[in-house]
C-alpha cells in the first residue's frame, strides 16, 4: 500500500500471506517487522475504497465529482445533467449527506414551497472524515478476522480432543 502520511508501510509475504504493517515511527517488535522479501503491499483504488469502505457507488462518486465542479445543485438538476434517474440521485445524495461528503440545504421557492441544495463539504474536512471513517472501519475488518482466528483455534481444539476423523471441519490452508 505504499507509504502513509504517518510513516507506515504494509507489506504482505509472497510465500506465506502475512500481511504486516511496519510503522517507522514505533518500536515494533521483531517479528511483526515484515519478512526481508516481501514487497510491499499494492494500493488499492480509491473508487474500490470509497465502494468497500463508505459504499459509494459509481453513480456516488460521479455526483461528488459533478458537485465539485458545479459548486451546487438540486437532484433534479443532477438528475438531468448526468442523465440518471431521479429517484437514484436522490438515494445517492441522501446517502453522500449523511457520511458527511455533502451538505443539503432547504432553498425557498418564489412560487411557494421549497427544493433541496447539495454542496460538496470542504475538502479538508472531507479528507478527515474519511480518515476517521477508513479507521473505525479498520477496526470492524481487525476484530472480525480475529473472531474468525479465534473461531478455528477452538474448532481445531473441539477437533484435537474428539477423533479428528469425525470432527467434519475442514480448513483450507
């Protein structure tokens, strides 16, 4: 994954899988520094993070990118501009506001009533957010691939001490 703004590299071994971070900036323990041959880890695109990470989808991205470019705008001018549906660009403003990418303001109408005006949040703010969101995140991946280890070690506990043969559980190694 390259290096971070905080001095950290990731790496992952080619011949086993272990996947390391090496931060410059601690005193990590040796055997959490990554395997002399392994190089480090690819970066993965942004649009993949955005989709895995926050669930932004395509269209998500093309109407941040749109608002970006055009300052402001109602759905139904998104809707008309990017020639998507109406009801989709809603979906995805709602979605983008409420991960804090968008600000939604009610503009009062001359004839009566009222329309809905998305704007792209400052980009500072947007690049903190996503840095908060990308960690909590982490954390989430982090706890469930340890419940999963946590899993198989007592399923290959259970499995020692009955007769392995009719244990029934197979691990791919």
């Amino acid at each position: 994954m390259g290096t971070t703004d905080a001095g950290r590299d990731v790496y992952e071994c080619q011949h086993c899988g272990k996947v390391t971070v090496d931060d410059s900036a601690s005193d990590s323990h040796e055997e959490s520094r990554p395997h002399p041959e392994a190089p480090p880890a690819k970066s993965p695109e942004l649009a993949v993070v955005l989709r895995d990470v926050f669930g932004i989808s395509e269209t998500g991205i093309t109407i941040c990118v749109h608002l970006m470019e055009d300052g402001e705008s109602t759905a139904g001018e998104i809707a008309e501009h990017l020639d998507v549906d109406r009801s989709t660009v809603s979906r995805q403003l709602n979605h983008l506001t409420d991960i804090g990418l968008l600000e939604k303001r009610r503009r009062l109408l001359t004839d009566g009533g009222h329309v809905h005006v998305y704007s792209p949040v400052d980009v500072e703010e947007v690049r903190q957010q996503l840095t908060a969101g990308l960690y909590a995140w982490l954390d989430e991946a982090l706890e469930l691939v340890e419940n999963v280890n946590r899993e198989k070690v007592a399923a290959l506990a259970r499995a020692d001490r009955s007769d392995r043969n009719s244990a029934g559980i197979y691990w791919d190694e």
